[in-house]
C-alpha cells in the first residue's frame, strides 16, 4: 500500500512538472523595440504586458529599448528584433532614400506626426522664421533631422542654416536645459519632460502645422515576416492594440507602470505624453484603431518627393503591409 502511494505520488509530481514545461514552451518567444526609451508613447506595450493580452495570445514578448528610426530599423533587419514602434514618416525616408527597404508597418500609433520643435517660452524662437541661425538638438539618427528639410523649405528657411548638435534619446532633453542648443527638434509629446528638465515652460512648433497628412508612430516588422508568418503578426498586433486603448483609458496608471518597469522613466512626464498623445491616435471616420490610411500614405510620400528629401519611385506598398493592417 506504502509503495503504491509513493508512485503515485511520483507520477503527481511528473505530471505537475511536464504540464508546467508545456505550459511555457507553449508561449512564442518574440523582442518588441520601443521607439524611444522608456516613454509615455511606448506604454501601451508594457500594459499590454502587464494585463496578460500577450499571453492570452500565446506570446511571450521581450522589451527592449529602442534609439532612434534608423537605428529601430537597422535592429530590426538585422533580426535582433521581432516588432518595432518606429516614426513611420522617418522610416519612409530612410526607404526612399535605399538605406533602409526590409520593413513593413502594420498600425499606426499615431495618426499624426509628432515630431515639433520646442524652445523655451521666454525665449526669441516663436515662429519658423526664428530658426535661422540657431542650433537644434535631436535625437542621433531620429526622424526629427531627418525631417526637417522639407519643414525648413516650406517655412521658406534654408536648411543649412540651423546647426545640429546630436544626443542619445535619454540626453536630448539635458542638451537645453544645459544651454548647449537655442530649441529641440524632438516630439510635440515629450514636451512635459523637457520642461521638468528645464524647468520652464516651452513653445512648441509642430511640423504638422505646414506638412499636413503626415503618421507618427506605428509598429513594423521586416518584410519576410509579413510573408513568413501573417498569423504571428495579426496576434501580435490585436493585443498591442487592446494595451493602447487601455493605456488611453487611464494614463495615470499606464504610465505609473511604465515607472515601475522602468524606474528611470518619471511617471508624471510619461502620464503627459499619454494625455498629450491621446487626441492624436483616432483615425478619421470612425476607422478602427491602428488604422493606416493609403490615400494618406501616397500624399506624405508626394510631400518628401517634392522637398527633396528622397527621389521619386518609393510606392505605398513598399512602407505599409496593408493586408495586415487593422481592418483589412
């Protein structure tokens, strides 16, 4: 009788532990880059995280920290990385221009671009026209420079005339609050945590306000995985998705978890960057969230063609899997 409960107690344990292994092999081990850091705009994947989507879609998602468009890009084809979020308008450029071509976006987290150029308020930067002869700070490879050519020439500025000084993403914000530059190109959104840093209020110049039809974020991956595993990304994409809205439900929580995860990451600037965010992520006529408009792709690649930032020839669906984006 003894006996015969020691083995039952032994083929308990084995179960226990061969039901345990499958349980974990059974997630899919995928790597999400972050646009930027650890930032309000990239929340959505740690709640996502947090609230089990990921895992209630079988996934099990590493997050790492993101630099810059090129750079997310550059990780990405190299496979270090499964998904993105990247500047959609930036990896747009870097396209055209045959730097980068293994990539496809499949949601926008913004329906607008937010790349801006913020300066202090108490300062001589109110307008466009302002910029001559200034110098600007950006993030290293980020759209924000790559950009500002085609803001520059509609403002009827030169480009040449502003100087560049380029920081990793988590010191651009010191580069003014130092004195080593008169403004920032960066994202309209980080404006709350610029101004902590500074400790000042800020201007803040859109480029949204003359290069209308323009994305901000959205999530890519590289071409061969649109083609390699369509399933995996749908999946992927429907739970980032489900964190979004509840990032944009509740941005105090969002970003007290973006704190948590990241204790760098201060949770009263990431909250801003939601709140700030939030009106930008609904697209037009009711369309479902992540939507990528065609019609809206094709004018922004008309835009850069005409301020020469890369030549004619890039076609929409060389940027944007439209049969995976949310909808489709």
């Amino acid at each position: 009788m003894g006996r015969s409960r020691t083995v039952l107690i032994l083929l308990t344990m084995i179960l226990l532990v061969t039901g345990c292994r499958g349980a974990g092999q059974g997630l899919r081990k995928i790597t999400f880059l972050t646009a930027f850091g650890a930032a309000g705009r990239d929340a959505f994947v740690w709640v996502a995280q947090e609230k089990g989507y990921f895992r209630d879609a079988g996934l099990d998602v590493e997050i790492k920290l993101g630099a810059a468009t090129a750079e997310n890009l550059r990780t990405l084809a190299a496979g270090q990385a499964d998904f993105a979020n990247s500047d959609l308008i930036g990896s747009m450029i870097v396209a055209g221009q045959g730097t980068f071509t293994d990539f496809r976006a499949i949601a926008a987290v913004h329906q607008q671009s937010l790349v801006s150029i913020v300066a202090p308020a108490d300062g001589p930067i109110k307008k466009p026209a302002d910029l001559a002869g200034k110098t600007l700070g950006a993030a290293t490879g980020s759209v924000n420079q790559l950009l500002f050519p085609a803001y520059a020439r509609t403002a009827g500025l030169d480009p040449a005339g502003v100087q560049w000084v380029n920081a990793a993403p988590p010191q651009v914000p010191a580069l003014l609050a130092s004195g080593r530059v008169d403004a920032l190109s960066t994202f309209l959104i980080g404006r709350p945590g610029i101004e902590t840093a500074a400790g000042k209020p800020m201007t803040v110049l859109p480029y949204s306000d003359l290069l209308p039809d323009l994305f901000g974020n959205a999530i890519m991956i590289s071409s061969s995985l649109a083609v390699s595993d369509p399933d995996l990304v749908r999946t992927f994409r429907d739970a980032a998705l489900r964190g979004l809205v509840d990032t944009l439900a509740d941005p105090h929580a969002a970003a007290e978890l973006l704190h948590q995860r990241n204790p760098a990451s201060a949770a009263a600037a990431a909250e801003g960057e939601i709140t700030l965010m939030a009106p930008l992520t609904t697209p037009a006529n009711g369309a479902p969230l992540g939507t990528i408009d065609r019609d809206r792709v094709t004018r922004a690649i008309a835009v850069m063609v005409e301020n020469g930032l890369f030549p004619a020839g890039l076609t929409v669906d060389q940027v944007v899997d439209f049969s995976l984006t949310p909808g489709s």
